[in-house]
C-alpha cells in the first residue's frame, strides 16, 4: 500500500481551507486483519487522511516555509465506522499559520455525515531534508488544473 490517502484534491484556497477526497480500495491488506468479515477502515488512517489534506493546503500556501509534517493530535473523534469503497471527503480549514507552525480543524464525512474530527498541529521540514526526487503528485494535479480554470474554491 502506498501512504498516500488523498486522492484529489476538489477545491482549495491555500492556507484557509481545503476539500479533498479518498476511496480506501476494498483489495487493501489492512482490510485482511481490520477486521476478518467486517472491513473497516483504520482510525489511523482517518486521521492521516486528515493531516495529508490539510498538509496539501498548508503547502501550497507556502512552499519555501518546507513541507507541512503532523507533530499533534488533539480531540480526535470517531463517529461511524468507514467501509472499504466508501468516498470519504476531507475537510480541513487552517486555524493559525506561522512560519514554525500551523494548526487545523479537519473532518472526515462519507455521504455528508460527520465520520471523525481531529484538531491537528503541524510543524515544518525543510524540503532539502526530503528525498530529492519527492513530489506531492495530489497537489501538483490540483494546482495545473486550477491554473488552467478549474475550481479553487472550497468549503469547509
């Protein structure tokens, strides 16, 4: 499985809010263990989920601040369980951005109900720190097709 669990990203307005979306494919090898029968996707998961989305709009804001790393999670929430399949969609709105540090209040909903919440915090790396050939893929999609009169706006 690779870690990316931001398939898109919708609308954006970089550094205030952000609407990203994720499918978990039901042939995942977390399903296998979480749980035999009744797959359901990770809290964890959840949360990164999260924390990407909200990563992808704090970078975006200001790519030479480094990339956006998750450092806190506070009043994480789990309402509902999320099955393989399922669109999860991504809501993070920035609450403070400073150059060391950034924090978020994001949300995670599949067919418009409220699945988790966290409040994260953010700290930053310096991209010379990342592999040289890194490249956010998410990101860079959504800022060609922005740039080329898509939608840029979103709404937490």
């Amino acid at each position: 499985m690779r870690f990316i669990l931001v398939d898109e990203i919708l609308a954006m307005e970089p550094g205030k809010h952000v609407h990203g979306i994720k499918t978990m494919p039901p042939h995942e090898d977390v399903f296998r263990d979480h749980f035999p029968g009744f797959p359901v996707v990770p809290g964890v998961l959840l949360v990164e989920m999260m924390a990407q989305t909200a990563g992808k709009c704090l970078d975006a804001e200001s790519p030479e601040r480094g990339k956006a790393m998750l450092v806190q999670i506070r009043k994480a929430s789990f309402r509902q369980w999320v099955s393989p399949g399922h669109r999860a969609d991504i809501y993070a709105e920035i609450k403070a951005s400073a150059p060391a540090f950034a924090t978020a209040t994001c949300r995670v909903a599949v067919e418009e109900r409220d699945v988790a919440e966290a409040e994260l915090f953010f700290s930053f790396v310096a991209r010379t720190a990342l592999a040289a050939d890194y490249r956010d893929e998410v990101l860079e999609r959504y800022l060609l097709r922005r740039n080329t009169g898509g939608s840029s706006n979103a709404t937490p």
